[in-house]
C-alpha cells in the first residue's frame, strides 16, 4: 500500500510489544477471564484483506489491549511482519517470540491483522467479551459473549458478500 500525503501505510511500525509463549500465557491469565464465548461465527477469509481487517478492527473496538498471537508458521513470514517487528525493537524470530500486543488502538490492530493472515493465529481483547482464530486454511472465527454484538458484525459481514460457514461444517475451538 502506497503512502500518500503522508497517510499511514500497513508497513509502518507501531505500538507493538512482542512477547514469548509463556508471556503470551501470563497476559490471557491477568487480562482475559473466560476461557469460552457464547457464541461463534466463522467466515471465509475474503480477499483483498484490506477490507476485512479494517471491519474487524473497527468491530472489535474499543479495547483497552489485545493479543495477537501466532499460533503455527505455515508459508514463509511477510517481510512487513519481520518491519514491523524490527520497528517495535524485537530481534528474535516470530518463532521464538509469537505474541503481539497492541494498546487500544484500532489502526494497529487493522495493521497487525493484515500481517498475520496466512499463518495459524488466535487474538484476545480486553475487555474479553470478544476473541478470533483464524487458520492459514482461510477460515476466520470470531467469538463474543454478546448477541448483539455478534448480530452486528454478521450484518456488516453480509453486506459485504462474505461468506459464512454454517456451524455444521465448521467450528473452531475457542482461543
């Protein structure tokens, strides 16, 4: 994505902080106090994911944090990933170093979600009344303790032609 007069592009660095496993561990237990959602949708990742990651985003705010954590390493890691890594000042691989947080910030989330498609992830909020796993398979699943909430983003996602998997074919364990 090209800049133009000075508009952010999605290779910029931002408010990320990298964190290993066993941090990525610790920060579920003190910032997320449900292991379950009541419920869950599934889509198909729809492509370009500009788009996609922008609705997400703008849906799961406001948030005061959230974790993106990279769950398994399928295809090679984007070059914007390694950038935005190296802007937030971590060295170590995403292997060794998976998780990603951001504060409420829903351009960065946008941004960080754009990078990790094609991997196998999992993102938890706080406040956690929302969370999402997405596969490298292109199934993206959203999970929320609120039924108006859910409601809402199945109409924005519908609007939009995206298309839903019925919870027969599919389910995803939550994050």
């Amino acid at each position: 994505m090209a800049a133009t007069g000075g508009a952010r592009t999605r290779d910029e660095g931002g408010g990320v902080r990298c964190l290993t496993m066993e941090e990525s561990r610790l920060w579920r237990k003190e910032h997320v106090s449900r292991r379950s959602w009541k419920r869950q949708v599934t889509y198909v990742t729809p492509y370009p994911l500009e788009w996609f990651t922008e609705a997400l985003a703008r849906h799961f705010a406001p948030f005061t944090q959230a974790i993106l954590v990279v769950d398994q390493v399928i295809f090679d890691v984007p070059r914007e990933l390694t950038a935005a890594r190296l802007a937030a000042g971590e060295t170590r691989t995403v292997y060794t170093v998976p998780g990603h947080v951001i504060g409420g910030d829903e351009r960065e989330l946008s941004r960080m979600l754009y990078h990790m498609y094609g991997f196998d992830f999992r993102v938890l909020f706080a406040p956690s009344d929302h969370a999402l796993r997405a596969d490298h398979d292109g199934f993206t699943t959203v999970f929320s303790m609120s039924t108006g909430w859910m409601a809402e983003l199945k109409k924005a996602m519908r609007e939009r032609g995206v298309e839903r998997i019925a919870a027969d074919r599919w389910t995803a364990d939550p994050p």
